[in-house]
C-alpha cells in the first residue's frame, strides 16, 4: 500500500517538475521585472499585485460551475465547432499595394493588417497556424492560414491588444521583428517583445486613458476593456487593452477581446464618431458571458461606440468555443441587418476600401459546411 501511495506521489511531483521546465520556455515571455514593474504599479487599475477590470468580473459566470464548464466543454462538445470544408479565402499581395490606397486585410481570427495616411499597421498576428503553447492544439481551419511573415511589409506600428495565445504569437513575432518599427501594447506586454529581443525604444507600453501621439496626424489612445491576461499560470500581470486610432483622415476603434460593460457608452460619449468599429464576435459561450461579447450585444456595443461601420473579428480561424463555427458570422449579419449597421464581411485576405461606404462583400460563410 504504501509503494503504491509513494509511486501516486512521485508521478504527482514529476508531472509539476515537467510543468515547471515546460514552461521556462521563452515562448511563455516574461514578467514585468524593474522599471517596466515599477511604472505598472504606479497604475491606478493595478491593485494587489495584479491589473483589475472597472467592473468586478469573474471569468466563469456566476452560475456556472466547474463541472457543468468541463462537461460542456469535453463531453458535450458541439461538431460543428470546425468547418467541414476549406475556409474560401483570397490572397492579396501586401508587399505591392498602392501606397496611396487606405486599406484592410483579415488574416482570420483578430489577426489583420491596414494601410491607412501612408502608415502599415498590423494588430494582433498569429501566422503560426496554432493558437495555443501547443503545436499540435488549437489548429487553423483549413484555408485561413495562407499568409506567413515573408508576405508582411515592413510595418509602422504593430499594435497587441493583450498577451494570449490567440493574440500574441512568439513565432509570428520573433520572425518579424527586422520589420516591426514600433510594438503598442498595455502595460507590462512589452516585457515579452524585450525578452524575445526587440529593443526597448521600439516599445510603446500603454495604460488606459492615456494617449500618445505617434506621428503627425496620428494619434492612439489606450481605453478599457472587460478582459484578462496571461500566458502561464499567473493571470492579469499585464494590461489588455482597447485603442482608439486617429489618422489624418479617420478614426478606427480597435477592440481586442472583452466583454460587454459601461466602458463602450464612455468611450463613445469620448471619442465619437468612430469611422470604423472593429470588435470581437467569436469564441464565445454563456459560461463565460463577463470576458467575450455575446452576439446578441453587437448592436448595443456598436450604438454605445457611436460607430458609423462594423468589421467582427474573433472567428473563423480558431475554434475556442463551443458553438458552430459560422454561427458568429450568422447571428452578426441578421443582427446587423435588422438595427441598419453597416457590416463588413470580407472574406481572409480580401482587400477592405476603408474609406468606400459602397463596397459590397458575399455572405461566404453560407457555402462553407
């Protein structure tokens, strides 16, 4: 009896040693350490040794247990979760546009690039082909991962909403780094990019409300969201964060993730009209309302944002919920045409006129099983 107790405890404590050298992986990054740590803890949402949301919001919601979570997840997971089919997309070359065209290109998921006034812009790029510290797991649907690093132009400002694996890829990023001018992220992000060896000057760490001008005519500001942060096992050690773009000639509210709140109507109220909403619409789930948008909170999110079009992201490349994998695209285009929002639905690598009310896109999602 007591070989075997010893064997159950040596197993345990093997399994934690190998997660511990697992993790001191440099793809896991780094915490904020010394000066990076110092200015984070002056941050009036920095309290008890961690970055705090405006409303308190736990990331299971309140009626959910563990246990109704892990059977919802494992045992009674949707088949439809991932397209059957090879997800239509295009392939725009990025390394010859015209420089005076002001343009968008999805690459699927959160992950897009813009040329907006002269300046290439990418957000959020996870080119890897994997969401997930795992190779193996969280893989791209097939079709929407037809883009790499060599197909990205030299890029001005690489903004990172927060430090997840379906936002912040360490294989993406190390392999742009001779391309990328200047990193914007929350506070504390910068940590990773300095670990894995872009330089301190290139970084722009940003806390909410705070606003930097980045060139002539163009200016960001960091405003809330309702989210987290973490790669490891210590969450909320780094900011995440929305960000309000103005260029010379339009303003783009860029989301990241996060769930419904008062702070949509206060940044509306601050920075409207907003040219162009581009907010997360996928991979969500009821157990976890507090953290993503619901579908069915799209329109008021785009009313409270005082935002003239709309462009979802969070989908179609990734499966991390538990509903189908069309639904997000489904429930937004019935949503949008009922309350007369303008909605963008190009398909992954087609070319978005920012700055064309009249472009018109094909449902694609309805010839996808």
């Amino acid at each position: 009896m007591k070989s075997k107790m010893y064997l159950i405890i040596g197993l345990i404590i093997l399994i934690i040693l190998s997660a511990v050298v697992f993790m001191q992986q440099i793809k896991f990054g780094k915490l904020p350490a010394k000066e990076r740590l110092e200015r984070i803890k002056k941050s009036s949402n920095y309290k008890n040794g961690s970055f705090n949301t405006q409303s308190p919001t736990p990331i299971m919601s309140e009626d959910v247990s563990y246990f109704t979570f892990i059977k919802e997840s494992f045992f009674e997971r949707n088949k439809r979760v991932s397209p059957v089919d090879e997800i239509p997309s295009v392939k725009t070359d990025l390394l010859n546009l015209d420089k005076n065209s002001d343009v968008l290109v999805w690459f699927g998921h959160s992950s897009y690039f813009m040329q907006i006034d002269g300046k290439k812009i990418l957000v959020d790029p996870v080119l890897s082909g994997y969401a997930s510290p795992f190779s193996f797991s969280v893989k791209a649907f097939n079709g929407t991962n037809n883009y790499t690093t060599d197909d990205i132009p030299e890029i001005d400002y690489l903004f990172i909403s927060h430090d997840h694996w379906d936002h912040l890829d360490y294989e993406t990023i190390l392999k742009l780094k001779s391309k990328i001018k200047k990193v914007i992220s929350g506070l504390g992000t910068g940590a990773h990019f300095e670990h894995w060896g872009y330089q301190k000057n290139t970084i722009i760490e940003m806390d909410w409300n705070e606003q930097i001008v980045l060139d002539t005519g163009f200016v960001v500001n960091a405003v809330p969201a309702r989210h987290f942060s973490g790669r490891g096992l210590k969450r909320n050690q780094s900011l995440w964060t929305a960000f309000i773009l103005q260029t010379p000639t339009i303003k783009i509210f860029i989301g990241g993730d996060g769930g419904y709140d008062k702070h949509f109507s206060e940044i509306g109220k601050t920075f409207g009209p907003i040219d162009l909403a581009i907010i997360e619409n996928g991979q969500y789930n009821k157990n976890w309302k507090h953290v993503h948008l619901l579908p069915d909170e799209i329109v008021k999110t785009v009313n409270d944002l005082n935002a003239k079009r709309l462009f979802t992201v969070h989908s179609s490349k990734f499966a991390l919920g538990n509903h189908s994998w069309d639904e997000p695209l489904i429930r937004a285009s019935a949503n949008s045409k009922q309350a007369n929002i303008h909605l963008l639905t190009p398909m992954i690598g087609e070319v978005v006129y920012l700055k064309d009310s009249t472009q018109q896109f094909t449902e694609w999602w309805k010839n996808v099983r």
